[in-house]
C-alpha cells in the first residue's frame, strides 16, 4: 500500500478531459501551469538543441554547431547587440528538423523575444547566404536582389558576408557555447511579443 501511494504522489497530474471542448476551467488552469512551466525551461532547450548541432550535418571541415559559434563570436566582435548574437547563435538551428527550410524555422523561434528586424534578418539570411555559392550548384546567386528596396537588405547582407559565410574555419578561436548561455537565457526568457521589444515594422 505505502509503495503504491507514493507511486501515486509522484504521477504528473493531468486534465479530465480526452476531448478539449469537455475540459474544466480546472483542467485549464492546470495545463496554463504546466505551460508556464515549460516555457520558463525554454532557454535549456535551446541550448540542448544547439549541442544537437555538433552531430547535424556533415561534409564541412567544422560541426554546424562550431559554425554557429563562429557566426555568434564574429557577430559580437562586429559589434552587434545581444539580439543579433543570440540571432547569429541560432541561426541554423532548424538544419535537423527543417532542412529544406531552416531560415523559416530559426525565425519562428526567436521572433517573440527580439525586434522584427532580428527576425527578418534569420527568416532571408538563406536566401541572401546563396550569393557566395550558389552559381557552383547551378542556381541564381543574385536570388537576394528580390528584396533590394526592403529597409533591412543592408543588414541581412552584413550578417551574411561578414559572420555567416566566413564561419567554416577549422582554426578560428569561437568563443565556447557556455560563453553564450547568459545571453540565451536572457533573450528567451523575456515575456512573448512585448510592444517594448517587438516593433511593428515589416
């Protein structure tokens, strides 16, 4: 008996329901917890799914994970705020679930936390990255010029050519993915969509 007791103690608690439309208001202040909960643990994630990185794709002379460390570091001796550091740290954390589209995925994530010009600058850096390689696989290098009169071409084109597509050296001193963790937590843990962050710009 004792054993099945605390069998039951330590269960997660859970809803009512097996259909949404018969939950409680019970069985949702329950989940708004639990929800709450895990997304304080957000930035834990986030840095897990980074260490995912160093075993992704393969074929290059450094893990996409020292990439995105090259890509940060080279961002902050640039002298870019935390948003884009944070941004040029993630920047390529969708290459395991979304290949195909990684950008889209990379800015979905980080778009509540950081300005809309952060988010942009992930959403196209795919497209504007194809300039330094494209024509070698038979495609249109120049796919960037599309976006020429949007207001944050100059910015995208800077993350591309001075902290993307020079992040493949084997030899270049990345700060370590610890360094960064401060800066992780700090970005992703800011309450979602905050008019004092997020700027109505598109």
């Amino acid at each position: 008996k004792i054993v099945a007791m605390q069998d039951k103690m330590t269960m997660p608690e859970t809803v009512s329901f097996h259909r949404m439309d018969e939950g409680t208001e019970d069985d949702y202040a329950l989940l708004h917890k639990q929800e709450q909960n895990f997304i304080t643990a957000l930035p834990s994630r986030i840095v897990s799914a980074l260490e995912n990185l160093e075993h992704s794709l393969s074929g290059y002379q450094v893990s996409r994970l020292e990439h995105s460390l090259q890509t940060a570091t080279r961002a902050e001796q640039g002298g870019a705020d935390k948003e884009l550091i944070v941004a040029a740290l993630i920047h390529d954390i969708g290459d395991d679930l979304a290949p195909e589209n990684h950008s889209q995925m990379a800015a979905a994530i980080i778009r509540p936390y950081v300005r809309a010009e952060v988010t942009w600058i992930l959403e196209m850096h795919g497209v504007f990255q194809m300039y330094y390689y494209a024509d070698k696989i038979g495609l249109n290098k120049h796919e960037r010029d599309r976006w020429r009169d949007h207001h944050w071409v100059d910015s995208c084109e800077k993350f591309c050519r001075d902290w993307d597509q020079v992040s493949f050296d084997p030899s270049f001193p990345s700060k370590p993915l610890d360094y960064f963790i401060p800066l992780i937590c700090e970005i992703f843990s800011r309450p979602a969509f905050s008019p004092d962050i997020i700027s109505s710009d598109t």
